[in-house]
C-alpha cells in the first residue's frame, strides 16, 4: 500500500512537470501572430539584420553572426531582441596612434 | 425596417461557420424576428442540409443575382419557423459568378423586409470571401481552441478591419471542457488575449450538433444539448440581450481532490 501510494504521488508529479500542451499554444501564437500582423517577409527581415551588423561592425569587432536576432513579446511591448557577440579587446579595432 | 446584415466568417474551414448560421438563423426567429440567412459558399452549399431544406431548392443565390428570378423565388422556408427563410447557394457555379456590388444591392434589398440578414460565408479569403464583406454591415468570426483557426481568425480580423468591419464578435467553438481544465486546451481568457476581440459566446463540444446535422434540425431545437442552449445564449446577445456566459467548468474530479490533498494541485484553472 505505502509503494503504491508512493508510485501515485511521483506519477502526479511527472504529470505535473510537463508544460500543459495549451500553455505552449499560446506562447507559439503569441509568437507567429507578431509575425504575421508585422507582415515583414522573411527576406526583409533578413536585409534588415545584415544592415545592422554593418553598423554595428563599424564601431566594434562583433562576431559575424548574431547569437539573437527575433522579434518578440516582452510583457505587454513587441520588441525586437538582438544579441551579437562582441570580440574581446585584443581583437578591437586598433586605435591609430597619434601622430608624433 | 432596416435590418441588421451580418456575415459569418472564420478563414479557416470546418470551425462551425454553417451550423453557427443555421442555429442563429433559428434562434432569432424563434425569438419572433424575420430572419433570412443566406450561403455564399457557391459551389460548395451546405447551409440547406444541415437545416433540413435540400429537397426544397428550385432556384438559387446566382439565379437572383443573375435576374433569372425574383428574390422571392429563391426564398425557401424553413419547416418549422414561419418567419425565418433560406437563400441557398449555387452548387454548380463558382465564386465568380457574383459580384461584391451584387451581393450587397440584394442584402439591402432584404434589410427592407427583414430584421436578420445573415450570410454564411465560405473559408478562405478569396472571393467568396470578399464577397460576403462587402455586403456585410457586421461581422461574427467563428474559431476553435486550436492554434490553425486562431492564426486564420487573427488574419481574418485584420482583413475585416479594411473592409471596415470594426469590431467583429468571436464564437469560440467546441470547447473540450476536460481538455482545458488540465491545462491541454486554450480558455477563453488566452483566446481573447492573442485576438483581442469581445466574445459573443462559448460553445461546448457536444455530439449533439453531429446528430442534428445527420437529421437536418439545427440543434437549438434540442432541449438536452449543451450546444444548443449556447446558440440560444448567443443569438439573445446579437439582440442586446446581456446574458452571462455558461459555466463551462466541469466540477472538480475525485483525482483532483487527490492531488489537492497531497499539494500538487498548484496550478489554478481559470476558463470560460
């Protein structure tokens, strides 16, 4: 009796530790319906990016593919998150050095 | 008399848009308005079968609209409500066989004889479609909890916005009541949240609308269906009626007292 009550509260256990399959729809239409209301095609989307890496790598030594680039929900804002690897200071774009 | 036009409409097929019309078109009649609901889906009609009114069709929609005879003519009407009528769609003709302008010159026609003119409009958002907005003053938008009818809904509203359809009212369909209180179905507060849009009524799935359609007799007819009782809701809402919306929570099961007990009933359920 005790191992079967033990076997039932970890059966409820895993059921509950699985994310609800409704909880993950809205969160995918949350997403796709950004998308599709913003009516920004894929290749737009795309020339966009590559001309923010071009500024971005005019001031700073970045990597050449961003770690993020999506538009998003956060909270009540659509906004757009880009994450793009900056290269550590060595591989800055050296300063020319004064004149002497 | 002006009567009211309204489409009924959802972009993706087979969400309700038929039985939706069907019983709305009853349900205001029976609350003692001249009702006229009209299938725009040519080529491919429906709204005559699941009203129970295939053997009666002489003339149709494109024979009106074509001058091929009166308005009255394609007028069916149904068995059991005197006031309450039928324009069925051409089976054999496609959706080019009519025009936006012709359509909404008929429908005003009809606002002069009716309180109710509701159009069943086909899936998709061609012609067919644009058809039955452009005639439309309102529109009511038919989905179900699942993410391709949501998708088709939001794109649906933003189309209904330039055809300056302001405001349409949503029906969220077959609701699984069970499937939503363990979390595996969207509510209606997720539902209104992703589409932004004021709930005209919930509707349970129930087997019932099967069986009614089998027979040909909407299914607000059908005093022991849940459905039913939610189309009578609704059709008192489009009048202006205020009714609350239907307890759709099924009662706490033995499994949920059991998880209760041992505390990992954490999760609050919150729908309909």
């Amino acid at each position: 009796m005790r191992d079967f009550i033990r076997w039932l509260v970890n059966q409820l256990a895993a059921a509950e530790e699985e994310e609800r399959s409704g909880v993950t729809a809205k969160q995918r239409l949350q997403l796709v319906l950004i998308q599709d209301r913003l009516d920004l095609p894929s290749d737009k989307m795309e020339a966009m990016k590559q001309e923010i890496w071009e500024v971005v790598s005019r001031y700073l030594a970045v990597a050449e593919d961003f770690l993020e680039f999506e538009i998003k929900k956060l909270d009540e804002l659509v906004v757009l998150v880009s994450n793009i690897q900056v290269n550590d200071a060595s591989e800055l774009i050296p300063v020319p050095a004064p004149a002497v | 008399m002006t009567g009211r036009t309204i489409v009924i409409t959802s972009g993706k097929g087979g969400v309700g848009k038929t039985t939706a019309t069907a019983n709305l078109g009853t349900a205001l009649a029976m609350r003692g308005h001249k009702v006229v609901v009209i299938d725009t889906d040519i080529g491919l009609r429906n709204l005559d079968v699941i009203m129970g009114l295939e053997n009666r069709i002489v003339y149709d929609l494109v024979n009106v609209i074509e001058g091929k005879c009166k308005m009255h003519q394609a007028m069916i009407r149904d068995k059991h409500q005197l006031e309450l009528f039928l324009i069925p769609a051409a089976q054999t003709r496609d959706k080019d066989s009519i025009e936006p302008e012709q359509l909404r010159e008929l429908c005003e026609k009809l606002e002069n004889e009716f309180d109710y003119v509701l159009m069943d409009c086909p899936a998709g958002i061609e012609g067919g479609f644009k058809n039955a907005v452009a005639a439309a003053k309102e529109a009511i938008l038919v989905t179900t909890p699942e993410v391709s009818a949501i998708r088709d809904a939001d794109r649906v509203i933003g189309l209904l916005e330039a055809s300056e359809l302001h405001r349409p009212k949503l029906i969220i369909n077959r609701i699984d009541t069970n499937m939503v209180k363990h979390g595996d179905m969207m509510n209606k507060d997720d539902i209104v949240e992703l589409l932004s849009v004021e709930v005209l009524g919930l509707v349970p799935a129930d087997e019932h609308t099967i069986t009614a359609a089998n027979r040909g007799i909407p299914v607000v007819y059908d005093k022991k269906a849940p459905s039913g009782s939610a189309f009578l809701r609704i059709a008192a809402r489009v009048d202006g009626d205020e009714v609350p919306f239907m307890d759709l929570e099924p009662r706490f099961s033995i499994m949920d007292r059991v998880k209760g007990l041992v505390g990992l009933n954490g999760r609050a359920y919150s729908h309909a």
